[in-house]
C-alpha cells in the first residue's frame, strides 16, 4: 500500500510523508516496510526528547533511505517544552507538527471551536520552530465546519504560520486559499517596497495609505512577495 501511496504522490508531484509508530513500539517495522517505498518525508509520533529524532536519523541512515527529511510530531507537554531542542537535533528535520486532540489531552485542556485552550501551546510551539530554523505546522481543525476552519487559519497566518495539518480531506483546498496571499496582499506588498525603495533613494521616510513604513513592514511585504512567487511556480 505505501508503495502505490508514494507512487501516487509523485504521479500528482506532491510530497510523499508517511507517519510511522514510535520507534519504542512497531517504528522500526513501520521505517522498513517504507523503505522500498522511498517517500520524501517520515513523520514521527508523540516526540518528547532529541534522542527519538536522532534514533530515528540512524535507522535511516543505516537503511540508507536517502534525502528522506524528518517531520517529529509535537503532542504532549513534555514535547512542547523541548520543542526547539527536538527541532535542532538533527539536519534532516524540515518542519515540526502540532497536534491538537492529543494536545488539549496531554494538558488536561477542554476542547472547543475557539481553541482557546491551545492558544499558549500554539504560540510556543511557532515560537520554539521559528528559533530553530524550522517550519512549524499548525495543529489541525478537527471540526467539520467551515466557518471554523477559516476562522482558526486565518488566525494561524497572522501568527505567523505558513502551514496548518488536517484530518480532513474537504478542509485542504480551503486551508491552501487561506494561507495562499490573495491579489490585492501581493499589490499593496508591492507598492509598500517600491516606496519604500524610492524613498530611501531619496533620503525621505516612505509612506503608503498615510502610514509610515518602518523596515519590519517593508521586510514583511517582501516575504509575502516571495512567498507568492515561491506558490505561483508550484
């Protein structure tokens, strides 16, 4: 099954990421029966320590996966806290993930559509990633609505999140045009770094709509650029 999974992601040219069970438990059968093959990414379960990253980056090199790159999943307490630790413990992690069901469990936390109760681990979470050098996912939506869906992504973006996980196979497309900066973001980015640009060739403070632009604007609208440019050509 895993062979055919990874077939189709190629065929479609997404990323090929397969979960495994921890290491302590059937990880080790799951690594070989994914070894022939070959996705581009290996997700791993419940990560509260280095060590379980850099086991893992052993059994890999050791089966000589190749490029495979390591996404550790963040769960519990224990793992949120160590975060950039687990982030930094191996050149072969691209991104950490977020869990939310697991997370409000492991805190002791009462669920809800708001997700009040994993505010703090969310923004700990991106910070702790962000410091490592990582891309932090965010935690999925595990509701069925809509409206709800848009309103927790739309939050994660202004966080600072530029990817979120899902359960469900409705909520990608909509969680793709939310993340995705719209036409009129690109053009007022646009406009903010060309005045910028202008007016420090001519030795006077930019402004755009009657605000100052300060560099953390002028930086933030050429990341949105290259963040549009980068999505365009995929």
């Amino acid at each position: 099954m895993l062979s055919a999974f990874v077939q189709g992601c190629r065929a479609a040219r997404k990323i090929a990421c397969v979960r495994i069970n921890s290491l302590q438990s059937e990880g080790l059968t799951d690594l070989a029966a994914a070894h022939p093959a070959r996705p581009d990414v290996i997700l791993l379960p419940k990560t509260e320590f280095p060590e379980q990253v850099t086991d893992l980056a052993a059994s890999i090199a050791k089966q000589c996966f190749g490029e495979v790159e390591i996404v550790p999943n963040i769960e519990t307490a224990a793992g949120l806290v160590r975060t950039h630790a687990i982030a930094s413990a191996h050149p072969r992690i691209s991104a950490c993930l977020m869990a939310s069901e697991d997370m409000t469990t492991s805190l002791g936390a009462e669920r809800g559509r708001d997700a009040v109760e994993l505010q703090y681990a969310r923004s700990r979470f991106l910070v702790e990633c962000k410091a490592a050098g990582v891309v932090p996912i965010d935690c999925p939506y595990t509701f069925s609505d809509v409206e709800g869906l848009v309103v927790e992504t739309r939050l994660a973006r202004r966080m600072g999140y530029t990817a979120k996980s899902a359960v469900d196979i409705a909520h990608a497309s909509i969680i793709n045009t939310v993340l995705t900066p719209s036409g009129e973001e690109v053009a007022r980015a646009r406009r903010i770094v060309a005045e910028f640009e202008r007016a420090h060739a001519e030795g006077r403070r930019a402004q755009v709509d009657g605000n100052f632009l300060e560099v953390p604007i002028f930086l933030n609208a050429k990341r949105l650029i290259e963040r549009h440019d980068a999505l365009a050509e995929l």
